[in-house]
C-alpha cells in the first residue's frame, strides 16, 4: 500500500497533462489521485483507490464528486507588479490608435513606468496581491513576474525585490524574471548605448548574484530593442547562468523566433507576426512558443499567431494571462482559454495543457510541475463542471472550486468539499 496525506477522489474527469499535445487528451474518468508530504504518489481510477493508497487519518481528502481536476495551472508570463492605470489607452484603440502611436505619444510601457516609480514598495505589493489572489483563485498554482517597469538599475532590483516579498505573502509560487529591455526610459533618450550598457553589464550581474531572478527577457521590436541589443543582454545573462526568454515577433516579423531559438532561449512569446523560418528553428531547438490571445485581442492586431502551424512543426505550445496594464488588462484565465480555442483553433483540452504542461516547459519547470503524474507536486485545480470543455466555453467565467499547492488545500474560493475543512479564499 502506499501511503498518502492528500487525495482527491471522484472526479467526473481528471486530466493529467501527461499526454504530448499533438496527440489525443489521455482523459480519466471518475478518477482520483494521492500525495505524501507534498508530492503526487498515485493517479487512477477512483475504485481502485482504496485498495492501492491508505490514506492517513489527519489526511486532507478533496471530494471531486461532478468536477474536473487539471494540475494547478501556470501562467508563464505576467507583469503584474505595477501601479497607474492606462484605460484612456484601451479607449483610443478602441478607436483606431495602434500600439506604436499610443507608446509615441507618452503612452504604453512608458507611462506605467512612470506611475510604477512614483509608487512605494507597499503601494506596489498592495496592488500587486489582489492580482495574485485572483489568479489563484482561479486555479493558478505557479505563475512568473517580470520587472520591466522600473527600467534604472535600482528601479529594476526594487521590483524584483517586491516580487520577493509578494512571494512571502502569498501560497502561489512566483518565478521572478528580469526584464531590462523593455522600453528605453526618457531619461535614455540620447545615451541608449550606455543605459543599455547599465541593464547589461551593472543590473544583470546584480540581480543574479541577489538571487532576485530566474530568468532574464527582453522586447525585441521596432520601437523596442534591436537584435544586437538583445544578443547582448543574453550574453550577458548566460554568464550569470540565467536562462533566456525573448518577446518576440508580435508587431513586426522581427527575426524573433529564430534568435531565441539560436540562443537557446526557453521561449519565444507572442509571435503573432512569426515567419515560417522562424516557426522551424524554434520547433529545431524546441523552444517554447508563448501565445498571449488576450494581448492580440486587445491590441487589435491583424492575426493571431499561427498556433496550428506551429504546432503541426513540432514546437510546444504554452498560453499565458500576460497580465499588464496595457495589452492584457485582465486576470482572466477563463478567457485567455476561450480566447485561445476561438482565435487559434485549439480544442479545449490543448488549451489547459499549454496552459499547465506547456506554460510548466516554458519556465523550466516541466520535471516538477505540470502534469498530475507520481514525483511531481501535487499542484491541484478542481474545477465545478463536470466537462473540462466548460473551462474555456463558459467565457471569462471560472470554474475554480479548490486549489491546492504541494499537497496543501490553499485555496478554496466556492467552497470546496473538504475533509477536513480547509480556508476559504474568495
Ligand atoms: O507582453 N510587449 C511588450 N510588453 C507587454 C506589454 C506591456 C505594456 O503594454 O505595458 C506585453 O504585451
């Protein structure tokens, strides 16, 4: 018998994510799973529980009974450590202003740094935990934060610092990444070489030997930063051992995709405007292709990135929220879902593994989390439909019941049936 402290039986469906996304969901139904001191140990049918796991008397039992159970889901790319607020800037899109013209005119990244700086550490961290609670309470058991937003060297190490802190105060686990290249800040105007110079050569170096941050990333694109740039930076990051993520090819086919691929990145993200060359160097390196339906919804790009294609070639797919205050001003899970099966043609159960499996690949991370399988985490979601495709059809709306991080009920925010009872977080 194995024994277990955790268990979640009955569950009308449970989808372990352990299947590669090209091939058909390997569904359970009326299944059931158990974990010991944090870790998944067993995953079945729910009438053979019983006879293989012997849960422990204090242990924590989730009835699924009507629900689908998913690993906790990943959100593998955010910026949810900000102040201000650009709704002014949704309004002009919504008639007719493009992205770059909004960015010109003071807008975008710019403006949020310019709040971001003004605000204090607790302004920051007392905006940025609702944004965390929200998401775990629909589910989210993982989720990175990029800086971005302070753009000095110091402004940078205080955001990375606040997601530290952010990290003590809530149950969710947040992968910290370093965004330098975001936007060239005023103040740069007229000496980019060498504030480009500081983020590389003084912020990179520093935020590494803090232990601030995971990974580093930057914004390749007109408007943003060059490739040479970004080549630099990424140098710079892989001798502090940092691994590589990249914004690439969303406004403009910018040679995104096949720099990250030759770098080695972990990801490529947005891609909407990817090119054939370089959707095959990312399937050559396996490099992960973020999509962010929500941010191409709302900046009213010309076509969502190509997601079929880059499937069909053989690169993994991950789905984010990309919470921002300017192309992504939503904690919607349920609608990145449902935007992602409209938009790019995913069946519902290809959008939850990208955005558990694929978004678990995309930081790294794919050995511990991701999937429901025995030696991962017991990162759990129960959702209060019997049908996963609910998730993603019932737009906007969430379905979450339970969430559990390593074992742990930690959230429950319509009242899990639990044994024992559990806190409640709304
Ligand atoms: O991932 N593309 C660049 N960065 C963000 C947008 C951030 C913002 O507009 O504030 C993104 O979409």
């Amino acid at each position: 018998m194995i024994d277990a402290d955790f268990a979640v039986r009955g569950a009308a469906e449970l989808l372990t994510m352990d299947w590669e996304l090209a091939k058909p969901p390997a569904l359970l139904r009326e299944a059931a799973l158990a974990a010991r001191d944090g870790e998944i140990v067993w995953v079945g049918a729910d009438r053979d529980l019983d006879g293989a796991v012997a849960l422990r008397p204090n242990a924590t039992v989730l009835d699924a009974t009507g629900q689908t159970v998913t690993p906790g889901l990943v959100d593998p790319h955010s910026h949810l450590v900000y102040a201000g607020d650009r709704a002014h800037e949704f309004a002009l899109r919504c008639g007719g202003a493009g992205y770059l013209e909004i960015a010109r005119a003071g807008g975008g990244i710019r403006a949020t740094v310019a709040a971001t700086r003004a605000a204090t550490d607790e302004e920051l961290l007392a905006l940025a935990l609702p944004r965390t609670d929200a998401l775990l309470s629909q589910g989210v058991t993982t989720c990175e934060v990029k800086s971005g937003y302070g753009l000095s060297v110091e402004e940078e190490l205080r955001l990375l610092r606040i997601v530290r802190t952010l990290a003590g105060r809530t149950p969710m686990a947040l992968v910290p990444t370093l965004l330098p290249l975001h936007a060239l800040p005023p103040e740069a105007e007229g000496r980019r070489d060498a504030w480009v110079a500081e983020m590389v050569d003084e912020l990179v170096p520093r935020a590494a030997r803090e232990g601030l941050c995971r990974m580093v990333d930057a914004f390749l694109e007109e408007g943003a930063f060059t490739a040479a740039e970004v080549r630099r930076l990424f140098a710079r990051a892989r001798e502090a051992g940092l691994p590589l993520r990249l914004h690439a090819d969303q406004l403009s086919d910018g040679g995104g995709a096949a720099l990250a691929a030759a770098e080695g990145a972990l990801s490529a993200d947005h891609l909407e405007r990817v090119s054939p060359a370089g959707i095959a160097a990312l399937a050559r390196a396996g490099t992960v292709a973020v999509l962010a339906p929500v941010a191409t919804w709302v900046l009213r790009l010309p076509s969502p990135a190509p997601a079929r294609r880059l499937l069909e070639a053989g690169v993994p797919l991950a789905l984010c929220t990309n919470l921002n205050p300017g192309s992504a001003p939503t904690e919607s899970v349920a609608l990145g879902l449902g935007a992602a099966c409209l938009s790019y043609g995913l069946q519902p159960a290809e959008a939850l593994w990208a955005f558990t499996r694929g978004a678990a690949k995309a930081l790294g991370l794919d050995q511990r989390i991701g999937r429901l399988a025995p030696g991962l985490r017991a990162d759990v979601a129960l959702f209060g439909c019997a049908d996963h495709r609910h998730l993603a059809s019932h737009l906007a709306v969430s379905h979450c019941v339970a969430v559990a991080i390593g074992g742990r009920l930690v959230a429950s925010p319509r009242g899990a049936r639990c044994s024992p009872p559990g806190p409640r977080i709304t």
